[in-house]
C-alpha cells in the first residue's frame, strides 16, 4: 500500500524544474550533445497516433531551427523494438531519435500523456510541457517559445 | 453504557468498511501511465472497430436490457492527448 502511494505521489517534471541528464538515462541509441543547448525532448511510442502526426511538424521545426542551435531528441518508449525500428523506418526522422526501452526515463519524468514534449532553455530546466500534441496549435506556440530561447543569451559559468 | 456499547459494535465494522472502502481506490487499482498503453492502444481493443458487429451487439443489449444507448465512451483506450 505504502509502495501504491509512493508511486501515486511521484512527481511530474513541471516547469522550471531541471530536467534529467539524457545522456545518463540509459537510453537506447546515439544520445546528442545537449549541454548549454536549446532542447526540444519529446516522449513517442509507434502505438501513439498524435506522435505520428508530431513528427512532420517536429521535422520542420529541425529544419528551420538546428541551424540556430535547437536540438530535438525524440525519446521512444516503446518496449516492442520491430514496432519502434518500423515507426522509424517508415517516418524517417531528421533527428536523433533514442529508446528508453525500461521506461525508466519516462517513469522519472512523469509524462502526463503520449505525447509529452519538453523544451529545455540551456541552463537545463524545463521552460515548457506540451502535452499531446495539437498540430498548427502546438506547432505556433512551440514555434515562439524556442525562438524566444533561442535569443536568450547564454549565462556566463 | 449499554447504548456505547451498541454504538461501539456499530462504529467498528462501518469503520472497517471505509478502510476497505479507501484500499480498493487507492492500493488494490493500478493506475495505467500513459506510456503503459501499448495493448490499450491496440486495434482489437477498439469495440467500434467492426460497425456491423457493434450494430448486432448493442441491439442484443436493448433487447435484453430494455434500453438503447448509454453504455459506450468516446475515443480509443490509448489515452492519446
């Protein structure tokens, strides 16, 4: 009972909270350099209808904003590693896209819904959640927002 | 002293009932994440997946049950956005 509670009371990474380092997280794949950097972290699973549909719109948001700095890292939690390999073969990603295949990572974080994405400002906590994803709707806002970190000059260390 | 004894044999299995009551909600149901949707989300779990099939089953339900409607929800059960 104890244990239930525990795990009814783990909290969501929310806003303004640090988010975990990926490269420490056990994730499955090439995970890219994310330190001092504008990141657009987004949990996927090949079962998810709404991920499918993100991903075009995260693919011109790569296009349009890599050169500036941004990095998306698309974190799958699929356990079922066909499922995830065919979603990737078939969409195709420009970006790097890892598995957390123990869900340790997604247990951490919390993610209230698939799929949850997460822009992380360079001093490595959260600046915003989105939660599923809504097309032009999510697209315009998340649009703003990196811009918004993308002119933010970095802290001196 | 007789009438807090009566209240006491009262008291004790009412409040047994609500610690029972407060397990089943709390310890007992696990609460599905998001991420733990996998069989949830799948095809077969879609009861309006074959329209004919549901059409004949909820005809069977208000045939026996007197009442059309009401029972179904909306969506899939992956719990997508």
């Amino acid at each position: 009972m104890l244990a239930a509670c525990a795990t009814a009371t783990r909290a969501e990474v929310k806003t303004g909270d640090p988010f975990p380092e990926l490269a420490a997280a056990g994730l499955e794949g090439t995970v890219p350099v994310t330190e001092h950097q504008v990141v657009l972290v987004d949990f996927w699973a090949s079962w998810c209808g709404p991920c499918k549909a993100s991903f075009p719109a995260y693919a011109r948001l790569h296009a349009d904003f890599s050169p500036r700095g941004l990095v998306i890292v698309a974190i799958s939690v699929d356990q079922d590693e066909a499922a995830f390999a065919a979603f990737v073969k078939r969409m195709a990603p420009p970006f790097p896209v890892v598995r957390d295949k123990d869900q340790q990572l997604v247990r951490q974080v919390m993610v209230p819904a698939m799929p949850t994405s997460f822009l992380v400002g360079r001093d490595g906590r959260v600046r915003s959640v989105h939660r599923g994803f809504h097309g032009a709707e999510t697209d315009t806002v998340l649009r703003e927002e990196i811009v918004r970190l993308l002119d933010e000059k970095p802290s001196s260390p | 002293m007789k009438n807090s004894r009566r209240l006491l044999l009262l008291a004790v299995p009412g409040v047994a009932v609500l610690l029972l009551a407060s397990g089943c909600t709390s310890a007992s149901l696990a609460r599905v994440h998001p991420w733990e949707r996998t069989a949830l989300a799948d095809y077969t779990m879609n009861p309006g997946r074959d329209p004919l099939a549901l059409a004949a089953s909820e005809h069977v339900y208000f045939s026996r049950e007197s009442a059309s409607g009401g029972r179904g929800v909306n969506g899939s059960s992956c719990g997508c956005n």
